[in-house]
RNA sequence: GCGGGGGUGUCCGAGCGGUCAAAGGGGCUAGCUUGAGGGGCUAGUGGCUUAGUGCCUUCGCGAGUUCGAAUCUCGUUCCCCGCACCA
C-alpha cells in the first residue's frame, strides 16, 4: 500500500464529501485547540496536540455525536509585525530564515522570493503562514472543519474583541494605572525576555523594592528596601562614603539618595531635578529621623553599600541583619539592637546569636554573613512574629507581605521603587535597557476577588485532566493579578474606548471558541454592522432578534441563525492544548468566560498535553534539530506520525521523537497492512476465540479514549489486537472473519484514519470509516472459558519451553497432565473462603489425605482457572500446535490416568509435565 | 525566592497499598529463519537456587504508618517547568 497516495486520496475524498461539517442534530461536541500563531511554520513538535485532539474528536463522531473541531489562526501581537519591519530593513539574518520557511512550502527559488519580498507587508506573513499552516494540518488528515476559520485580524473578529472588552469594562475588572517593564532606551519600547540579549539565560525580572521617605534636613533621605517590616528595628542609616549622592527635587519634595539611584528615577515616572552632587561621606555623621517614630537615626558611612543598587541608601536593623550587627560592632559606634520579630528558637536579638553561631567576627567574613542572613531570613520568614511593629504587633512575619509597604506607601512615607533583578540589561538592537514605570496603562483586574471566586467556582465544575493539573490552576487563579492588556505596538483589535492602544495578544483571544460559531455567518457582512447588540444577542441572549436587527442593519433571520449556532454548541465541551498554556491562556480563558457567560455556558473539560523533543533535546532554531510539520506528510507519513504519537508516550510525558522509535512503529504499521490485507478465506476453530478477545477488548476501549489514555487505547486496540492476530493465524486460523476486521476498521480509525478508509473500502465498507459508528462490545461474543483455554495453551507452552531450558536436550516426546478433579473443587472452595477443616470433611478429598492438606497451602496462591473438561479440552485442540512448536509427539491426559511425581504436580491451570 | 511537578531495573518509560522482580519499548545475549544482510521470528536479560520452583536484594536517601509500601505520611537531597505584557 502506497502511503502517501492513500492518504492524499482520503484527504481528498473527505474534503469533497465535508464530511467534517457537522449538522446541528443530535448530541453535541465541541472540541478547540488554541489557534496556531502564524508568524513562522510549525513542527512536529507543535502538532502533537492537534493530532490527540483530533483523534478524540474522530471518536466522538464515530460515537454519532455532531462533532465540531474548527481552527483559526492567531496573528494578534508584535513577532509578525517585528518580522515584516525587518524584512523591510533589511536584515540579512531575517531574510535567510525566512528564505528557509518559504522553501519548506515553495521549491521554486523565483517565487519564493517573491514571497519573501511580500513580507514586508505584516498581513502577507500572517496570509502565507495560515495558509500553510492550514494546508500541513489538511495533510496529517485532521477533522477540521475548516468553514469557519478566521484569522484574528479580520475585521468581525475585531468587533468581537471590542465588544467583549467593553462588556469586561462594564463588569469593572478594566483598571487604569502605572506599570514598571524592562524599556528598550532606543526602540523606546516595552522589551519582553525574547528581546533582551541573552535574555533566555539571565533574569530579566523587575523587582519592586519599597523606598522609605526618612526625614532628613530640608527633606528625605531615602532608603530602598524588600523587608519594609524591620523598619520598627531600625537604629541608623548606611551610606558609601566614597560614592557620589544627590540633593534632587522629586515630585516636589527634596530628595537626598545616590546619583545612581536618582539617574533612574525619570524612568520611573517621577519629576526630578538635580540640586547639588557631593560625596557620601558628607552626610556621614548627620542625622535622620524615622519615619514611623521619633527615633532619630544617626548616618553613618559603611562599604558594603553598592551606591549602584536601588537608592545606595540602606536602613540597618542590627537585630535582624547579621550584616548591620556585624558592622556596627566593627565601627564601635554605641546603638543598641532594636528586636521587632521573635523567633521561635531565637533570642531578642537574632542577628547576634546567628553570628556567635558562625562566629563571624567582622565585615569580612562575607561568605559567612551571607550565610547567616540567609539562615535567618528563613527562620524569620516562616516561623517569626512581628513583636513590636506599629499596627502590625502580632502579626506572623509571612502573612503580612505587602501589608507594611501598602501601609507606608498610603501615608505618603514610602513609594515603590523598582530594581532590575540583572543589572546592565541590553537590548538585542544593542540599545540599554532600562526599568520604566509607564503611566497610564489599562488593565484586566484578574486580582478582584468576586472575580476570582467565580472563576474557582468554573474551575470546579470543570474536567481537567490529567486531573494533577487542577492545582496548577488552581495556584494560576491565585496568582494572577492585574495584567496589562493593550500595547501601543503590535497587530490587533484597538481597545474601543481609546484607539492609541491595541489590545495584548493574549487578552484577545480568551473566549473566542465562541466566535467559531459566528464566523462563517458574519464572514460575508459589512463587519460595521456587528455592533455590541448583535454580540449581545447572539452570545448572551440578551434582547431580542429583531432589536439586534434593528439595531445593527443585519437580517432578522441572520441573527437568528446566529443565535441558534451558539445555543447548540456552546459550551466547549474539551479545550485541548500543552501544557506551557495552562498559566496564562487557559486561566484567562476561564476568568473571562467565568465572568462573562452564564454558568451553563461555563468550558466543560480541559485537557493538557506534554511537549515533544528530539533525541532527548528541546528542537530549537539554534540547534538546528527542528523537524517542520511539512515533512511529516513528505518523509514519514500521517498515520505513521498519528500512531508514533498517540502510541509513544502518555499525554502527560514528554514525547522523544527518535528515528529509532518511528522505525519501530513503522514496521508495526506495514506489518498491520499486511495483516489485514491478509487474504485467506475459511473458518477455524480460532475465529470464535479471535472474536472474543476483540470484544473483551473492547469493552473499555472507548473509556480509554473518553480518559485520554491514548497511550492505552492504542496498546490494545492497535499492538495489542496484532498480538492476537498472529497468534490467531500462528495457532491455525485461516482468516481474520469480514465483519471483525471491519470492526477493528473502526475502532483504529481515530488513530490511523488513512489507512483504516483504505482498507475499509476493499473489505466493501459503506460510506467512510469515519463517519461509521463505533461497534458495540457483544457480550455474547465474549467466551472467558475460551480465552482461559487458550492461555493455558499459552502458559504451558511457557512452561514446556522452561524445562526444556533446564534439561537442555531435544525432547522425544512430552506428557501434559491435567489435574485431578479435587483439585478443582478445592481450589474453587478456597478462593470461596472454605478452610482445611471444611474441606477435608468432603469424603474425595479427604481420601486424597496428606496430598491435600499440602495441596490447600498451593491452591491459595493459585490464580483462578476453568474445570478440568475445559483444560482437558484446550490442551487436546491445541497438540498440533505443540507437536509442531516442539517438534515432538504431545500427549494429553488426566493425572488420574497416570501416576508418578509429574502428574501428581499437576495443578488447576498449571498441567503436570514430563518431558521424556 | 515563590508556585507547580518529578526521581523506577543497562537506557526510555508504565505502575501509585497486596495479583510487583515490577507492563511496553530500545539496547544487549542466544536460537531459528538462511534468494546474502545491519531484515523477520522466538526466547533470555537483579542475585542465588530449581525440571516449570523457592528464597534474597531492589523502585533517589532516611525514618514512620500498615499484617503488607515502588505505591500512603514526615524529613532530606537532586532534577524539570512557570513567575507576566511573551506568543
């Protein structure tokens, strides 16, 4: 069988017939996978979820559900915008790499440049890549019905977004605000990791670091600091006297701080204005005051201030900082340790025992006195309670976290003040990157707690499998907070209450399965008529058709039609997708919809796969191991990849695409060809037997699929029932009967669709395979005695085969025994809990005397087994198959025809043998 | 640091209270097949023992719960992933 012709010819067929378009009738499915990003061309490694999606898919349609699987492509954000600005540049890096995508679609070198040339036109990438895109996922014979893709710049899609943005607005999660990022000084833009040098390896993190106003001559000195708590402890201020510090009018005020720190409050939204630049150690000696009591704090110069780090301001707390005590003991200067946490374990003063402890005994010693803090941070941290601490006396030192900061900050003695977690970032352009806080930026409130409540509540309702994800979002719903949604750059829909912005890639693309249902309706209109009304209408039934109608200029019956698309199909019923999306796309893809729909509307399942790798290594452009999707169709072959997929690795593993491992599956797959292609015509005493593994089969086959375990599904339904079959024909069968094998068609369709239509079609199947229905398990075809008759065949081929090993030598002839019939009864008895005493009151085994009290002991161990008939008979019909495994005479009897130590081992399920 | 998840035999990997010396592959070993093979088939692959058996040791490390633990609890250690304006 020609691969790849078959599968061209099924694709084909499947398209004509649309036999992926479903009909409104019946039980529903609604399955989505997240839309691919259309700024390149995916690879094996991206299809591994569209293919498991696909092929529970095909099974809810082979259960005769209306199943509905749609795709769209995602062109939303900056990367295509980035790509087409560097086409357009020039660049020669940007230009090879997408010479190199073109190629993998287009051989002829005129054209594809052309193509190339295109792309300075944002819209030509995106244009190119979905439809390549689409064409790769036609070629590996997914189920798509491909009438109502969209892409997420077409204008219906972006009156879509704005509606849902303004319903977000009118449910109050729209903030407004300010928001530090890493900022190109150059391309004077917000940079994420990707466009930071290196950014893959460093930490591109912002920390915020709260800095504390203490009054100070004419002003403030100001200290930054991540434990605002200890600010009740503190006894002095450190600063570096040999560094370089400003007087400077912030905000108003007169600020006193390191010339570093003040070179980057402009980036951090605030006024400034330099007064006067002097050395350090001319505020060494004078006098702050605290900012929370009337304590006055003596400055005092100290080198372990990094003037270059925050504010080179620090405030010492001698009682919890090992570093502080240790350098005011150094400098003799007299203050005494102020304790505010006690800790369990501790003195009142910490930092001096941690010291003792280390016997650290001056500044020196840095290795120790990093050592101690970190020693007793900890300890602070999860055991400490604040003691004596303002407001917060009493307080475990974990439960207040931002507490003490908001609470400063709201008297006007603190602010935030951010800290690159790297310093001396630079920008892939070459460029400083510096923290900016950006005013004004809108945002999704995911932090509001009525919010947060109801999206746990969607959570709840929801299928998440594998089931030990559910904690992962679980912690996501927590820890999202305010998320900034609109960008001043980038492709998209602009947020409809302020045009400048364009609303963030992710945050537009949350509930839109629903726009599946809408868009090959609305695909042909003028999109300026789908005002909020019809969304309204459409997507929440509120008001009525003809209000829509009239409101928007649409027809009364589209609306209709439109209202009635969405009342079929929705909810989804499974959004399936990898793992990397579950914190962020999915969690807002339940806070939006858990906010936005009724509860009936709320997603019904989610299912998250693993990612795949080659050779046990990540497929990366750098190391130049990536395998388009293109050539699986080219080099491999759809089933084939379907079944390395499905079959390889657990959804919940990490999959490793080996060549290895796709030779191995390959042969299984030619091999099954050829199995099922196997003429042959005749019954055998081995159809029934053959029948009845495929039904105990399947039985829960469909439960695998229904849960997910592909895996499984395809170890039995596809390895597994080869077993069978050759050993079906190796035990004598003649041919695999018509209707089982179109059966087994069937049920291997899901995973092998191409082949399973081909073969299909020669064995006369009417219509596709893919449309048939799942066969039901019969459970009169089930024959456990059979079955149990042939494992024994099978077992004591084993054994035979064991003691052979040991006698080593060719056998003249073997005797198999089959136990006597008290062994049966008693063995019976026992698994039904009869003890010796019971037993032995039975006249035929207690004539069996010491035999069977040793027997009993046995017989507990033993698996369950059939009557001594049963095994009698399995073994008789199956001596020429031994004689012909072994090469010798076989011999069947009952033990009681026979006497000597062999027969009597014989055991229920276990026959006595003697090889002779 | 915070959050999530893991450490299983030569390798990958299933198992998640008894049916576990532990599925399934790969590798390796042996036999068969011999219109050549690196292909196909069959068997073996912790140790000792044995005519198909039995025993011992083993599932990161240490302790515990239990009649019984790879599987549950606690501690410990190592590894992976995410931490936001990036799709």
């Amino acid at each position: 069988m020609d691969l790849h012709a078959v599968e061209k010819k099924w694709q084909q067929r499947w398209q004509e017939a649309q036999a992926f378009v479903p009909l409104r009738k019946g039980k529903k499915v609604f399955v989505t996978v997240p839309y691919p990003y259309t700024s390149g061309p995916l690879h094996i490694g991206h299809a591994r979820t569209y293919t498991l999606a696909d092929l529970w898919a095909r099974y809810q349609r082979l259960q005769g559900k209306a199943t509905l699987f749609p795709m769209a492509f995602h062109i939303s954000g900056t990367p295509i915008l980035s790509v087409a600005d560097r086409i357009r540049e020039g660049r020669k890096e940007t230009l090879d790499l997408y010479r190199d995508y073109i190629g993998i679609y287009e051989p002829d070198q005129k054209k594809a440049e052309a193509v190339l040339r295109s792309f300075t036109e944002p819209k030509a990438v995106a244009d190119f890549f979905s439809q390549v895109i689409a064409r790769d996922f036609q070629s590996l014979g997914f189920s798509i019905d491909w009438t109502r893709s969209f892409t997420t710049g077409d204008p219906a899609y972006r009156k879509f977004i704005a509606w849902q943005f303004l319903r977000l607005r009118d449910a109050g999660v729209i903030t407004r605000g300010s928001h530090a990022v890493q900022f190109c000084t150059r391309d004077q833009n917000a940079v994420g990791e990707d466009d930071i040098r290196d950014g893959d390896l460093l930490d591109t993190g912002i920390e915020a670091f709260t800095a504390v106003k203490f009054p100070f001559r004419d002003g403030f000195l100001v200290a930054a600091t991540l434990r605002p708590e200890t600010l009740f402890g503190a006894t002095n201020l450190w600063i570096r006297p040999d560094a370089t510090y400003v007087k400077a009018r912030v905000d108003g005020e007169i600020w006193y701080l390191s010339a570093a720190g003040f070179a980057t409050l402009g980036d951090q939204h605030h006024t400034v204005k330099e007064i006067e630049r002097f050395p350090g150690k001319k505020l060494a000696g004078s006098e702050a005051q605290s900012p929370v009591e009337k304590r006055i704090l003596p400055v005092l110069p100290a080198d372990f201030v990094d003037p270059a780090f925050a504010t080179g301001v620090v405030f010492s707390v001698p009682a919890h900082a090992p570093e502080d005590y240790v350098a005011l003991r150094n400098l003799g200067f007299p203050v005494e340790p102020i304790p505010v946490i006690t800790v369990p374990g501790y003195g009142p003063v910490p930092a001096k025992e941690v010291c003792d402890q280390l016997h650290i005994s001056s500044a020196g010693d840095r290795d120790q006195l990093k050592e101690a803090t970190r020693m007793l941070y900890k300890a602070e941290f999860y055991q400490g309670v604040l003691a004596r601490a303002g407001p917060f006396s009493g307080t475990p030192v974990k439960e207040i976290k931002g507490q003490v900061a908001a609470w400063l900050k709201s008297r006007g003695k603190a602010l935030d003040f951010f800290v690159p977690k790297t310093p001396d970032l630079v920008c892939r352009c070459g460029a400083r990157v510096v923290v900016k806080v950006l005013p004004d930026q809108w945002f999704i409130n995911y932090g509001d707690p009525a919010w947060k409540a109801k999206t746990r509540a969607c959570l709840k309702q929801m299928a998440i499998i594998p089931e030990g994800s559910r904690a992962s979002f679980e912690a996501a719903i927590e820890w999202l907070h305010e998320r900034a949604c609109a960008r001043r750059r980038g492709l998209g829909t602009a947020l409809p209450w302020d045009e400048q912005w364009t609303i963030e890639s992710l945050s537009d693309s949350t509930i839109y399965p629903a726009f599946y249902l809408l868009a090959h309706l609305v695909r042909d209109q003028d999109a300026e008529k789908l005002v909020p009304a019809v969304f309204d209408f459409a997507l929440l039934g509120k008001g009525t058709a003809a209000a829509a109608a009239k409101a928007s200029g649409l027809p009364l019956k589209l609306l209709q039609s439109l209202r009635k698309e969405f009342s079929f199909w929705y909810p989804v019923d499974l959004r399936h997708t990898a793992v990397p999306h579950l914190t962020n796309h999915l969690t807002f893809y339940l806070f939006t919809h858990a906010l936005l729909f009724p509860e009936q509307h709320w997603p019904k399942a989610i299912s998250l796969n693993e990612l795949l790798v080659r050779d046990g290594h990540k497929m990366s452009k750098s190391k130049g191991n990536v395998i388009p999707l293109a050539d699986v169709s080219r080099q491999y072959s759809a089933d084939l990849y379907r079944l390395y997929i499905a079959s390889g690795a657990d959804m919940s593993a990490v999959i490793d695409w080996t060549q290895e491992g796709i030779e191995t599956v390959r042969k299984r797959l030619l091999a099954f060809i050829e199995l099922a292609e196997r003429a042959g015509s005749g019954k055998s005493p081995m159809d029934a037997w053959l029948r009845s593994r495929f039904h105990t089969m399947l039985q829960d086959l469909g439960q695998d699929i229904e849960g997910f375990r592909f895996r499984s599904y395809a170890q039995r339904a596809f390895f597994g029932m080869m077993n069978d079959v050759a050993h079906f024909f190796r035990r004598g069968g003649k041919a695999i009967p018509g209707d089982l094998l179109k059966d087994w068609f069937i049920v291997l369709s899901p995973l092998i669709p191409h082949v399973c239509e081909e073969l299909w079609e020669r064995q006369d199947g009417k219509g596709l395979v893919s449309l048939a229905r799942w066969p039901r398990p019969d459970p009169k075809a089930v024959d456990p005695a059979l079955e149990a008759g042939e494992d024994l065949v099978g077992r004591t081929v084993q054994d035979i085969r064991e003691i052979l090993k040991l006698v080593d030598r060719k056998p003249g002839k073997v005797h198999l025994y089959v136990a006597p019939d008290w062994k049966y009864v008693m063995h019976r008895r026992i698994a039904d809990g009869a003890d010796l005493k019971t037993l032995m009151a039975d006249p035929a085994i207690r004539a069996q005397g010491k035999a069977a009290a040793v027997f009993f002991e046995r017989a507990k161990k033993l698996p369950a087994a059939a009557g001594p008939a049963q095994e009698l008979a399995a073994l008789h019909g199956a001596r020429t198959f031994l004689e012909r495994e072994f090469g010798c005479p076989i011999e069947v009897v009952s033990a009681l025809q026979a006497t000597g130590a062999r027969a009597a081992k014989a055991e229920p399920g276990k026959p006595g043998i003697e090889v002779v």
